[in-house]
C-alpha cells in the first residue's frame, strides 16, 4: 500500500494553491529589493506610536512568558474605551484569525453563508475551508448592498453574513442608521460578522451602537489599521456574552502572544497618536484624488486608509496599469471581481510614497497610451 | 422567533468550558500579585537571548507592516539549520496552533485519533473541537507507549496519532531508534503528529533523521522552550513537501507576526545562548532532583525544561501539594490523569526561584503532615 494520509473530504475539495502573495513573495520574484513604495496592504505607513515602539522594546526580555490566554488586562481596556463589559469581548490574532474561529463555530459543510462579490477573499477562504456553501451578492455601484444581503440570507437560510463597514477593497461605507436597518432585518437565526477593521478612519456616525441584547452580531476589530500594529497580530470581537463566549470553545487561548498584549494596551492609551494618524490619512486621501484626477482618472470617496481609483475602463486595462506599477516598485493591489475590477487600490502614504507612487502611474499610463503595449499583464 | 444562532452540531456538543486557565488569571483570583516562582508552564525563565532582545526593540518602528505570509527568511534560515529544504518547512502559531491545523486538515467529525492518556491536553482539544473519536492509550510507567499507540491506531483505523518526545508532562524521552520504529510500524495511511517542542534539551540520539520521503510524519518544533520566545507565538512543522504544503490550504497566513519572524531568527542564530540555556537548565535539573530527595520524594529523570517529581502516593496527594504550593506563590502543574498524577511538574528555575520552591515544599508538607489538614484541595 502507498504511503498516503486521508484528508478530510472538505479539505481534498479545495484548490492546492491559496493567493495570498504577499509584498516580500513579489520583491523576491522580481528584483530582489524592496518596493519603492509599499502601498498595496493598507498598512499605516505613519507607523506605531512612539509609545508602542517604547513598549515593545521594555518589554521584549520578558517574551520568555506565554500571553495571558484571558487577554485580561487588555480586554479590560478595551472594556472601558468602549464603555462595555469585558465578557463581551475576545481577543484574537487579527481578524483573519478571528473570522477564522468565528466560521468554524458556525460552518459545517454544505452550510449556507452570504458575503458580496469581491469582498474581504479571507472570510471567503475560511468558509471554503470549512466546506461552507457561499452565496456572493454583487455590489451596487462602490457599496456592498446590504438588503440584498439579508435578503439572501433568508432565501438561502444562510447560518452568517458578512459586510464590512467601511468596505475594503472599494473604501465606501454605509451610516450607522443603514447597518442598523440591516441588522433589524437580518433572520432571527443568522449571525452577522461585521467587520470594521478601518472604523476608526470613518467619519463620525459610521458605527452603530453595541448592543449587548442581540447574539447575532460580532463587531470585528482590529491593531492592524489605524494603530499600525499588522506585524503583531492583534485584533478583537465584540459581541453579546452568550455569542463571544462561545470562542472560547474551539479558540487557540495562547495565539496571542505576551508582546501583542502589551503594545496594544500603549496603542490604545495613545489617544494623540490616533489623531495625528487620522489627520495624515484625511490629508493623503486628498492628495491621491488630486493625482488620479492629474491623470484623468477617479478616486472614489474613502472611508479608510487607502483610496480606491477607478481607471476608467475595463477589468484588463486595471490589470495593465497595475501591473506597470507594480513593475515600477509601487506595491499596490486591486478588486479581484468584475466590476469593481475596472479600479486600483492604493494606501494612503507620506508625500514621498504620493511622488514615488504618481512618477509611476505617469509612466505606466504613457507606456499604456502607445501603440501595441502591454506593461507586464 | 428568539433570537439565536445555530452553532455546527459538534460546537454544540462541546463543553462550555475549558481548562486553560493561565497563571495570571490564579494570580488575580488569589492575592493579586505575581507568583513568586513562576514554575508551571515550562517557560525559560532564563530568557530569550540579548540578540533577540535588541533585535524586537531594533524591530518595533516597523511593526505596521504584516509579516511575510511565506515566512521566507526564518524558513529558509530553519531549513540551512537543519539541512532540509525550506519546502519541507510551514511556520505557524507555536506548536498549538500547528496542531489545530493539521487537526482540521485530517480529522472530521468522527474520525479515529489516538493519544496518550493524561498526554498534551490542548491536542485534545484540537481533536474534540474538530468531533474527532479520540482514543486514549495509557503511559508505561512514566513513559509514552509508541507500541500500544500503533497497535490503537491499526486498530482503530486512525487518522492520526499524537506523541511527544520528549514528553511533557512526565519529563523522559524515548530514543530515535524507538521512534524510528514507531514510525516503521505505522499504518500506511496514517499521520503520526511528533510532538518535538523540548527535543533541543533532549540528550544527543532522541530525534530520528528526517525522511523527507515519508508523508506520514510531522515534526512539531517551537521556540517557546528552549529559545525563550513564548509570548511571541512561532513554531515549525517539519515533514515531506507533500503533507507541508496541504497546510496551505487551511492556515493562516498571515498568522505568524514580522516581530515574531524576526525574533525567531535572531534565536537561531545566537547558537551560544542555547549553549548557555541548556547548562542552565542541566543544572536546574540537577537541583530540582536534590530538593525533592531532601523532602523524600522522588524526581523522574527529565530530558526537558521542567522536572516530574513524584509525590509518592496517590493523585489527591499530589493534588494537595500542588494547590499548597500555588497558595505559597509557587507556580506549578501537576499531570491531570492517574496514575500519573501523583507527581507534580516544576519548571526548571534558577537558584533564587528554586530557594522559593523549597521553602514553600517544605512548608506544605510540614502543613500535611499534621492531624486532619488540607492545603486547600
């Protein structure tokens, strides 16, 4: 007999290969040194808070311990920002890593779940991997569509639905008066994931109010965004009691470590450096619309810390003028899905990631303008 | 219709609590201060090396970018380490979070899986939380049964069978020609989890070589040991390029931080300081078992960085005497199932905390050995 494991059947079902390529991946492949502007995974460029930094390195002889699996003292911090109960919040690694518990909980093969075509590809990954059967409702024009959402969650008696509030990749978002709607209308049997990774770049009234009543949303958050800690690993679920509670049962209770307890706990107190990263985002939101406008395409309006271009034409034509930045050390990314496909998605930067970023898209759009070329698609 | 959401039937069925209580969490529930030895989750209270210290306070302004997906660099400096392909390589969230993934990769609901009783209990959980069947064999003497694990296995036509060497929590290993057989007796279509986190503090012999030929066998290593890296979270498995990358289609992958890859390979390389750790630890060794015999009781010999020392009666016992020493501000676990309970697990420490476990033995059993006492069980 053959030396050979037996895989789950859910798992033998799934493609052999994941895109998740990261920025190192495409520097290796290409030419071995760093993008000239790395503007393609809305990270804050801003960086972490002095005070993190000043955290992290106070703290790093102690990374012999393991993390409080109760993540205690930041859960209570947390607690008392939003002016919630602890027991109402988990900690996890990142979203992803939280989406991923959270389909588990929920998703067992052939398993109706809702989500909007193109968005967030990691929800879309975890509920594969758990066999989950996933129903993809368009957007309307920039907007995920939330009474189309709901409205296929109960034809399809979908177990979860996921929006995020602010959008990613189109950078929209909806009033806190339409997620409410939403949720008013949702199946009395149907979670929502909501995420809201990039809520603390919104403007005012994006965020419905917690209510600690209703099991069936998680409000999904994030270090990673505003606060500049993706390296680290550390978000949060807020949720109903009887809903977060529920995580402890299948969570990895020491996957988040020590030093991301801690410099969260210092990114959340800096309440200064949070401004001082909303006001450098507002400002480069403005200047990359003024680019794409300079070359005669659209920014849409942003909600987040990056901003969404519309190039004007087809899904291909995107693909051209991404790939010749790409080729020119701009790591950017785009919509993977038709419509959205017609634009780019570039993160917000510092002046000198704006120039590096628009002497680039001059060139690729002068490259793209001649007769019979192809800038790498 | 009340509001609820319809959970998978094995979350259902799973209990609602579990048993992951940190030692900052007995620490807020007794006197609010830290343990004054903390001896019970087999830490390196020796630390991680200065190289890693200054390395995560070098890297903290830069922990706004996610870390590599591919996890490049600290695979490819593992796979020069131990003279393999970086193929052969999948770094993950510590070994716990290693074993949850391949649990989902092998075991649905129902599926036949074989450990040792009173073995790592968070692989347990991984198996419950997946509705594995697990199949418990029990220890021979303080030893792991690889004979009895195969034999389960072949009868029970398992997916996947668990072993750690060295063991944890019984403190002794098995030799690589042992190993080698265990693995030689396998079934075919069986994947054997090798649970290697303490093999750096293992005498020369316990680790087999690899056989990058054989699909079934995957090496679990962490830095969370002998590094110093807990409460960083990274680990490695090791296996054939054909089991490594079915992690792919599960994982996540941006799980493992840049702070954290960063840190690990810093580890690596400082080869002087494992040098140091593993004196230290040998002589810690060395002390723990003086300590117990002063006290009439016996230490097992340990190939790890913590020593099972046997209480000499039955697990209530042992029960008291551990919770006697914890009400003294000694950190320790005790194994959970007879009749390996009897014994109690005490971290390797340096002199001072050692000095504070000797007093607080020999006040608990001075407490014991008086008429009609408890110390708290």
């Amino acid at each position: 007999m053959k030396r050979a494991l037996r895989y789950t059947s859910t798992v033998s079902a799934l493609p052999a290969t994941v895109p998740f390529t990261g920025p190192e991946s495409m520097e290796r492949a290409a030419t071995g040194q760093p993008f000239a502007a790395r503007l393609g995974a809305n990270e804050s460029v801003y960086g972490p808070s002095p005070r993190v930094v000043q955290a992290i390195a106070d703290a790093g002889p102690d990374v012999w311990m393991y993390g409080d699996p109760e993540a205690h003292d930041l859960r209570h911090a947390l607690a008392r920002h939003h002016g919630l109960i602890a027991d109402a919040i988990v900690v996890g690694a990142g979203i992803d890593g939280l989406l991923g518990t959270l389909v588990r909980l929920l998703v067992a093969p052939g398993d109706p779940v809702v989500t909007s075509a193109g968005a967030y590809p990691t929800f879309a990954y975890h509920v594969a991997a758990n066999g989950g059967a996933l129903h993809a409702e368009p957007y309307r024009d920039a907007f995920e569509d939330p009474t189309a959402l709901v409205a296929k969650a109960r034809e399809t008696h979908a177990k979860l639905v996921y929006i995020a509030n602010p959008d990613n990749p189109m950078g929209s978002f909806h009033s806190a008066a339409v997620i409410q709607a939403m949720i008013a209308d949702l199946p009395d049997d149907c979670a929502l994931a909501l995420d809201e990774a990039y809520i603390d770049l919104a403007p005012p009234g994006a965020a419905p109010l917690f209510d600690m009543g209703d099991p069936r949303v998680i409000r999904l958050r994030t270090f990673s965004k505003a606060h500049g800690l993706a390296g680290l690993r550390v978000g949060y679920a807020i949720g109903a009691p009887v809903t977060i509670r529920m995580f402890e049962r299948v969570r990895d209770h020491f996957g988040v470590g020590r030093l991301a307890q801690t410099a969260a706990i210092a990114a959340l107190q800096d309440v200064e450096w949070l401004r001082h990263v909303k006001a450098q985002v507002a400002a480069a939101r403005l200047e990359l619309a003024d680019i794409a406008a300079r070359h005669g395409m659209a920014a849409l309006p942003s909600a987040t810390n990056f901003v969404t271009i519309d190039c004007g034409r087809d899904g291909l034509f995107a693909r051209r003028v991404l790939n010749g930045l790409l080729a020119r050390g701009v790591f950017a990314r785009m919509p993977l899905v038709a419509p959205l496909d017609r634009c780019i998605r570039i993160s917000c930067g510092r002046p000198q990631d704006h120039a590096v970023f628009e002497t680039a898209l001059q060139g690729v759009l002068a490259d793209l303008a001649g007769p019979d070329t192809d800038a790498g698609a």
